[in-house]
C-alpha cells in the first residue's frame, strides 16, 4: 500500500539516489488517485504484483492485509528481489497466525492476519532469504490474544 502520500518523496529527500518505485495497492486507491490532480508521474501504482525485477519489496504496515502468502510467494519468485522489508506490522510469536477483522475505519471491517513469526522467518527461508535485522516493541491490545505473544516489529530479510 502506498496510499495518496508516496513514500517517494521521503526516500528522495533522504538519499540521493534515482529510484523508480511501483506502489501495489487496492482497486479503489488506484482508481480515487487517477481522479484527482496529483503528481505520481514518478510512480507506478497497480493492483498486483508485476512481473518484473525489483531490487527491494517493501511492505509499510501493509504486510497483514495479504491473507494468503501464495501471491507474495509468486512474486518474490517471479522478481527475486534483493531484500524483503516488512516494517511496523504486529506478529505473533505462536505456532500459528491469528486471523481477525480491524475496524480503523468505520464502517469498513478489514479482514488481516497477525503472521506466527517463527512462520513466516522459516518460509522466507526456504524461499531463500534470512533475516539480517529484527526489532521488537510492545504493540496495541487486541481481544482474544495473548498480549505477551503479541509484537509490532520491523524485519528486513536478505536474499542467501
């Protein structure tokens, strides 16, 4: 998700780098931004994964909205980025994900799921990739979860 402020423009105010950036997010942000007057020359917005090669996968609080890993699986092996980052996302540090609806935005009710860390560290493994940073902080409450199992995290993963 890359929403209607681009993360472009921190990554160019702080590096001095030419980036090109491909934002994957829903239908309806795609089509609202298409709408109005705003400069996304720079970016390339879709509503999947294209196939092409991309240096870095970044996913922004994003990462708990793709419920079924087979579509990011299909496009790490299709683009082999370098590196997956995946920041400010709560997992959980049980066996297995927790599946939940978010209300952030009433009255849309988002489905999401909280990923088992040890989960989804071990399949990024067998795609290839190990975890060369992790961070761990306390996250917000949520019913029915054992808030002591529960982190937000930042986890930046390197392809072996």
């Amino acid at each position: 998700g890359g929403g209607f402020n681009p993360c472009i423009d921190y990554i160019e105010y702080s590096q001095k780098k030419k980036i090109e950036l491909t934002v994957i997010e829903r239908l309806e942000i795609v089509n609202d931004l298409r709408e109005i007057e705003i400069d996304n020359s720079r970016v390339e917005y879709n509503t999947e994964f294209p196939e092409k090669f991309f240096d870095m996968f970044f996913f922004g609080s994003s990462f708990q909205y793709f419920l079924e890993f087979n579509k990011i699986e299909k496009a790490i092996l299709s683009c082999e980025p370098d590196y997956i980052i995946i920041a400010d996302t709560a997992f959980y540090e049980g066996k297995k994900d927790i599946f939940s609806l978010q209300v952030n935005m009433f009255p849309s009710i988002i489905p999401y799921k909280i990923n088992s860390i040890s989960n989804l560290e071990n399949t990024f493994n067998n795609l290839g990739y190990e975890v060369i940073y992790r961070s761990k902080r306390t996250c917000g409450k949520h019913k029915n979860v054992d808030n002591k199992k529960l982190h937000a995290r930042d986890i930046i993963f390197k392809k072996i």
